[in-house]
C-alpha cells in the first residue's frame, strides 16, 4: 500500500500541446499559397492585370485565420458552450439573409457582404453546427440511447441545412454529415443511423428531380463528352492524366492555361496532380490522413464529451470535404462545388477552417498527461 502511494507521489502532471498538429496546419496552408499561385497566376494576370491577385486575397484571408486560430487556441472551448445557441441563430440569420441579399458568382448565391468584405454564410454554419451539437449533447449525454433524442437533434439542423440547399447542396450534404457523425459517435445505438441514411437518400433523390440542373449534373457525371458543360470535367481528367508519376513540374501545367476554368477553385487537385504528378498527389493525401489521425488521438484524450464531440466534427469537416472534393475531380461523383481544405481558393472557407483548427488545439491544450519520475 505504502508503496503505491509512494509512486503516486511520484506521478507529475503536465499539459499537452499539439505541435505535430500545428505543424501540418501551417504546411497545409503554405502548400496551399504556393498551389494557389501556381494554380491562378495566369488567369489572374489575364482578367485582372495582376498574377498575384488570388494569392494576395487568400494570404489576407490565411492572416485572419490564423489570428482566428491563435484566439480560439487560448479561448477555453467550454466559453463556446455558452454561446452555441446563439452562435447556430446568427449563422440561421445569415443564411437566410444570402436569399434576400446574396451576391452572385458564376450562376450561384451564396455570398453576402459584410464591412466591405465578401462572406459565404454557409461556412460559418459548419462551426456554428459544431459548437451548437456539441453543447446539446454534452447536456444529455444518458439520453442518447433513446431514439427520440437522435431524431429531435436531427430536427434541429434541418431548418438550417433546408436553407443552404435551395443555393449550396453541397455544403448542406456536408454540414448533415458533420451532423451525422457527432450524433453518431455519441449514441450508442445503429438502427436509427441506418434509417437517417435512408431518409437522407430519398430527400437527395428529391431535390434533384426538382431541379432541374442538378439532374442535369448526372447526366453530364455520366458522360461529359456529350455536354459543353462536361468541358471542365474533362479538362481535370486531362490535367490529371498527363501528370504521369512525378507531373510535368511546379508550374508547368498547360490545363491553368485557360483550358481548365476556376482551376483555382475546386478543380486544384487536378492541378496538383498534372505538376506534381501520382507521387504529389498521394503526398498531400496522406498529409490529410496525419490530420485526421491527429484529429482522433485528440477526441480520444479529450477531457470531457464536449471537447471531444467538438473535435469529432471538425473531423468529418475536413474528411467529408476531402473525400468530395477529390471524388468530383476524379469524376467519381456529379460535380458539386466542393473545395479542397486549406488549399482551393476561397476567403471564408480557410478563415473558418483555420478557426476551427484552434478550437482543436485548445481542446488538445486541456489534455493533461500524467509522467511517472
């Protein structure tokens, strides 16, 4: 007895940090500047006079995320917890906002202006939702198991999703798998899940008998050689093709020439491929599986549900966009507007990711490890 105490005694506790973390957080977003460049200087010095353009406004973008991030890591996440309620009818406001006075680019609304500054609601939402689940279910964590519990949560995202998707399927396909998955890793239950994918599949089928361009989408996924809107699609396929192994070199694509239109945007990837070739692309997704992984040793460790269910969603974030963003420029899925984290071109969506990541590091920052001397 007198010996375990002794070693007890001897048992040192100190705090986490997760540099591996945020180390792969500022390459990611430094890969990405340097891409972006590459991606968009051309087209950049064509139509504005500038070949640094896209990249000037994303670094402006990349710097106030990265103030985002440094406030959210020294911000205990448990304040958040406070105001996710309010954060999820602000983000609701918004989005609902981008019907009356959105701005429109390339035939969609989804971005309002707000100091000046142009703002996609739809990404704000994806934190908002985040913070707001986790708040929730941290409160009733034993009701869980009751399926009546999963449906209501369930019902409290669909006013928002149902908002974003008459303008943004996608980003509502993502935010219901955000949604998904927290509710998923906190309930113990299977059976409900297996029926939220059923009802979740028959409302996709419906929205695109209902709009016509999304069902047009499928038919141009299906074969593109047959529409003048499949030109991009093939274009990626091209860019990707001609990679080969190694790719043609940093800079050297010949799609960003004005062959592969908004390369920038979300057909990137296609860009990496066809410069870096197979081996670059195979880099930048295993980089996304260390964040990922790093994602999960966090949720695993954290102190409490709250950090951890906050942590797990940020997770799905980037893993359902990832795997989109990829599928659609591979032609593996209909083409749906999904960027690539940390690395496509858009202010808001890596201001808000680079946020998000500091809501991770902070909840990393609580973990407290025990070191026996």
């Amino acid at each position: 007895m007198s010996e375990a105490i002794q070693k007890n005694k001897k048992e040192k506790k100190y705090k986490f940090f997760d540099y591996t973390l945020l180390f792969i957080i500022i390459f990611l977003v430094g890969f990405g500047l340097v891409m972006l460049y590459s991606t968009s200087s051309y087209t950049a010095a064509i139509k504005y006079g500038n070949s640094a353009y896209f990249l000037r406004k994303q670094m402006k973008a990349a710097m106030l995320g990265f103030s985002a991030m440094l406030f959210f890591s020294f911000v205990d996440y448990h304040f958040w917890m406070k105001l996710s309620f309010v954060a999820y009818v602000v983000s609701f406001a918004l989005c609902l906002y981008v019907l009356i006075g959105g701005k429109a680019y390339n035939g969609s609304t989804r971005w309002i202006y707000i100091g000046g500054m142009s703002v996609q609601p739809s990404e704000i939402a994806k934190i908002a939702i985040i913070i707001f689940l986790a708040a929730v279910i941290n409160k009733i964590p034993k009701k869980m198991d009751d399926w009546r519990t999963i449906v209501k949560l369930f019902a409290f995202v669909i006013p928002i999703t149902g908002v974003i998707a008459l303008n943004n399927l996608s980003t509502a396909i993502i935010i219901l798998g955000i949604t998904f998955v927290i509710i998923f890793v906190s309930s113990p239950k299977y059976l409900p899940f297996v029926m939220v994918i059923a009802i979740g599949v028959a409302l996709s089928g419906g929205f695109l008998l209902t709009a016509g361009y999304r069902l047009e989408r499928i038919k141009i996924w299906l074969h593109p050689e047959d529409y003048s809107k499949g030109y991009q699609i093939l274009q990626g396929l091209y860019a990707i093709g001609s990679g080969g192994l190694f790719g043609k070199g940093l800079g050297e694509s010949m799609q960003k020439l004005g062959y592969l239109p908004e390369a920038q945007n979300d057909m990137i990837f296609s860009i990496i491929c066809e410069e870096l070739g197979l081996f670059g692309a195979i880099c930048v997704i295993l980089l996304y599986l260390l964040l990922l992984w790093r994602f999960m040793v966090i949720a695993t460790n954290a102190n409490d549900l709250y950090g951890a269910l906050i942590v797990s969603g940020i997770l799905a974030h980037i893993a359902i966009q990832v795997i989109l963003n990829i599928a659609v420029v591979t032609n593996t899925i209909p083409n749906t507007g999904i960027t690539l984290p940390f690395i496509s071109y858009g202010g808001t969506s890596v201001s808000i990711l680079l946020a998000e990541m500091g809501l991770a590091l902070n909840v990393a920052k609580q973990i407290k490890l025990t070191t026996s001397e």
